[in-house]
C-alpha cells in the first residue's frame, strides 16, 4: 500500500466536545490529514463529529472496536456506511463469524471502508493477558498472530496492534494485510498507561501501515511543531525500511 508520510499519521480526537474538536481539527489541518474519532467524542457529539471532519476534506478512523453479537454489529457496519469512515474497527475477540458477517454486509458497496480487528490493547502487558486468558504459556505476541490469522480468513483488511507484533503478523499475513499501531510515543515524551511502546520511526521500520499518535500532539504548547516532526521521522522510517 504506497502511501504519503502525511497519510500514515493519524491523529486521534480523544476531547470531550465537538467544539473541542472542530478546534482541533482546524489547527492540525494544514499538516495532518487523518483523525481519529473515539468512543469518549462519538459518545458526546455522535455521527456530526464524522460530519464535520469529513466536511472539512480529513479522512477519518472511526474507532468504536465493535463488540457484540453478530446482527448487532452488522446493523451498526449499515448504519456507519453512511458517514463515508475511511477506516472502522471491530473486536477480534468477537470471533470468526462477526468479523465474516461485517465483511459481507460490506460485499456490495462500491466505496468500501477499511475494516480492522483490535487485537490486544497496547495498554495490557503479559501478566494482564494472563490474567484475562488464564493461559500462562501464551505470549503477546503469540496472541496476537494469532488473531491476526483469524481476521484475515475472515475477510478483513488488517488489525490493529503494537508494533512489537507487526513482523509476526506481516510474516503469516502477508505485506498488504494491514497493520495500524497505536502506542506511538515520540522520543522524550511519557508513555502514559501504554506498555507496548515505540517511536514513529521504529514502527514504520517494522513495517506500520498508520501510526496512531495522540497526546504528545493533542497536549503540546505546539501541535503543528510535533506534528511535523512525526512525518519527518516516518519519512525517515520509510527510507530506511526500503534501503
């Protein structure tokens, strides 16, 4: 998938209000081209956050991480079609057949969104996973391949995961199954209650699609100054994978 530097940065929208957003929005846009809209702003401002992102010519990564019985998530796959996402997510743990029936829901769209499957959360560590699984043998990574493969023969796009895993799941996946990796953390600037971390550069290296990076921009005095220096590093990241 060739993409532009600019095109692989996603920057998510974690604020409590569309206005909030709008502001956000409208600062960032002369640099980033891609946002994210979360469960915190969906809640607060639903499908008008889409709206007005899409309006403004952004891309947007809707990333609601759909969790429920099967007809219950493909009502929701019908409903998001209409608000033109670039990019949504359901949960891998759901199952084969979930994933199978978004997948089908979406056969006959002409402008198909990217669907991809949250694997494990950046935020959990090994004790944690073994904790939820009650599998002490199972690592991560394993995990995650694992239901990387299960996504793939279900038909969806790729997943999103750290990118600690990226190389396992482009080795049994394939290069063009996509990989989206949150826990992004630029040099010098705090890891927050992310576990699984690594800097722009060493993502794309690895071989990230899109790198989501949140608070480093979000929070900074000067968004557009980090903004930039995060392309410049996945242009850096991207010269050094092809050399």
């Amino acid at each position: 998938m060739k993409l532009k530097p600019e095109e692989r940065l996603i920057v998510p929208l974690d604020v409590m209000t569309l206005k909030d957003a709008v502001y956000m929005m409208d600062k960032l846009g002369d640099i980033v081209k891609f946002f994210k809209i979360g469960c915190a702003l969906f809640t607060a401002a639903g499908p008008s956050a889409v709206a007005e992102a899409k309006k403004r010519g952004f891309k947007v990564f809707l990333d609601l991480k759909y969790f429920d019985i099967p007809s219950v998530v493909t009502k929701a796959t019908e409903s998001l079609i209409n608000l033109d996402v670039d990019i949504f997510t359901v949960h891998t743990l759901g199952g084969f057949e979930l994933m199978e029936s978004v997948v089908k829901i979406l056969w006959n769209e002409n402008k198909k969104p990217i669907v991809l499957g949250v694997t494990i959360l950046t935020s959990i560590n090994e004790a944690f996973l073994r904790d939820v699984l009650g599998t002490p043998n199972v690592t991560i990574d394993e995990e995650v391949g694992r239901l990387a493969e299960l996504a793939r023969s279900a038909g969806l796009n790729g997943v999103v995961a750290s990118a600690f895993e990226i190389e396992r799941i482009k080795n049994k996946c394939g290069d063009s199954f996509i990989v989206l990796t949150p826990g992004i953390r630029p040099k010098g600037f705090e890891n927050f209650e992310q576990k699984r971390v690594l800097t722009p550069k060493e993502a794309i290296i690895r071989g990230a699609d899109y790198i989501v990076v949140g608070r480093p921009i979000i929070n900074s005095k000067e968004p557009l100054k980090v903004a930039e220096t995060i392309i410049k590093e996945i242009r850096e990241g991207e010269n050094e994978r092809t050399s």
